[in-house]
C-alpha cells in the first residue's frame, strides 16, 4: 500500500467506505474535509482535482486526521474551525463547539436589538455569559456597530480563544472580555445591560455519561454539565441577573425543553420578591 501512488478521488472513497464501516457520522463529508484540512484548501478543489496524486507525507498526515476521528474526536477539533452563522471561528477543546440552536438565540437577541437600536443616550449593552469561543457576541458585535458587549467566562483558555477569534473578526475594540464566575466579576464595575445572554451547562449530572463519546470525552465538562437537574447555572443567573440589567431588559437564555418551566417559575419568583 505504501507504494501505491494514491490519488484524491481513490483516497476519498476508500476512506469513506471504512469511515462508514466504523460507523462514524457523515463518513464522506468527514473524509473530505479532513483531506480539505491536510492539503490547505476546501472541497470544492478536491473535486476539481480528482485525479491528483498524493505524497506519502501527505497520506500520513491524513491517516493521523482519520485515526483521531476514529477515536470519536470531533471533526471541529480536528480542524480547529467551526462555522456559526456564517462566520467561521477557532475552537479547541477548552471551549464548547458552536452550534446551530445557538443561532436562535442570537436571533432572538438581534431581534431586540433592531427595536432598542437609534438615537438615545447610550448605547444598548449586551452581556455574553459563558462566552466560550465567544460565538454569540461576536457574530452579534459583527451585525450591530453601535452596540457595546461584555463577555465572561470562568476559564482563562476560553477567554483567550474568544479573544482571538474577536480579533479575527474585527470587533476586539467593541467587545469587553472578563474571567470570572457568571455575575461576579461585573458586580464591582457599575455595569447595567439592555440584554443578557448565556448557553450555560444545562445537561443533567445524570445524563452526562450517556452524551455521545464526540462529547462526554471531549468538549469542556464545566461547560456541559448543569448540576443534579440541569438547572443549577441557569437558577444562579435567573435569581442575579437583575443585579446588572437595566429595567426593561431581557434575559435570554438556551436551555433544554423540559426546563423552561421551571425557569419561569425562578423569573416570576424574582419578579415578585427581587428586582424584576
């Protein structure tokens, strides 16, 4: 085999027939861009160039690729991008892999904007709890100019990815970056927003060890796990997020369906006893 002179077509396929048999997810999307990713260039020139002959080194350096996803790594991890409304951000395994129901929230969350946008006194202030790879504020930051974002996280690699892929983007100057634990960091700075918004950990503790492998052994535990229910970091945000939001100000936060309920139990309860 180590004679044979491969080329991108032959390689594909084959790659994808055992990728199938080990039944790993997409196996010829994954062989593709896992090829993509080995020879610098994208899909649509793999195909321009089927019958390219492929170097040993460039052979093994795919096979290296392969045998990591074999061993249920993420794709994204692998590559070290993941694509989140159009844009394309830097992760590793100390920040969550960005995903499309998180779009909604941003969706949600620019909605709101587009209505508080215009002339006032100051501009409308976001805040990015858990930012992660920073993906909900700075695809935010990249669509609305005039407005002002914080972002926190408890992990300092987090904060240097999201830093990073800010920089990337361009909107490093717009966006406010602090390590911290949810609310505690800002508590000091005399800070208010307009709109407040997280994909905390809301996978129970006890439904962690049956996330798929791609998951549970890779991405960032303290970003997945969300206590005996679920519900332990969206409860602390719910009951203190009033501590720093403007009246009429939104909290939006993503959580798995059969939470909801409970937290708008917490949001009335604030409402009735706290600050609303």
């Amino acid at each position: 085999m180590n004679q044979k002179s491969w080329t991108i077509k032959e390689l594909l396929k084959i790659t994808a027939d055992y990728l199938k048999e080990k039944q790993i997810d997409s196996p010829r999307l994954t062989a593709e861009i896992l090829l993509a990713q080995q020879l610098q260039t994208n899909r649509i020139s793999l195909y321009l160039n089927f019958d390219q002959p492929l170097t040993e080194s460039e052979i093994s350096g795919y096979r290296s690729f392969i045998r990591r996803r074999l061993a249920h790594e993420p794709v994204q991890y692998i590559t070290g991008v993941q694509e989140f409304r159009s844009l394309e951000f830097i992760v590793n395994s100390h920040v969550l892999i960005p995903r499309p129901e998180t779009e909604l929230l941003v969706e949600l969350a620019a909605g709101r904007l587009e209505k508080q946008t215009g002339p006032r006194n100051c501009p409308p202030m976001v805040l990015d709890l858990g930012t992660g790879s920073g993906a909900i504020a700075i695809s935010l930051a990249k669509e609305f100019q005039e407005v002002l974002f914080w972002a926190v996280d408890i992990s300092a690699e987090a904060i240097k990815i999201a830093r990073l892929n800010a920089q990337k983007h361009g909107v490093l100057n717009k966006i406010e970056f602090l390590q911290g634990d949810l609310l505690k960091p800002l508590l000091d700075k005399g800070v208010s927003f307009d709109i407040i918004l997280s994909n905390p950990p809301y996978i129970a503790s006890h439904e962690y060890n049956d996330l798929p492998p791609e998951v549970r052994d890779y991405e960032p535990c303290i970003s997945l796990d969300g206590g005996e229910d679920g519900m332990l970091f969206i409860e602390k945000i719910i009951m203190k997020a009033h501590n720093v939001m403007n009246p009429g100000g939104w909290l939006m936060l993503e959580m798995a369906p059969g939470q909801t309920e409970k937290a708008i139990m917490m949001a009335e309860k604030v409402s009735v006893y706290g600050k609303k």
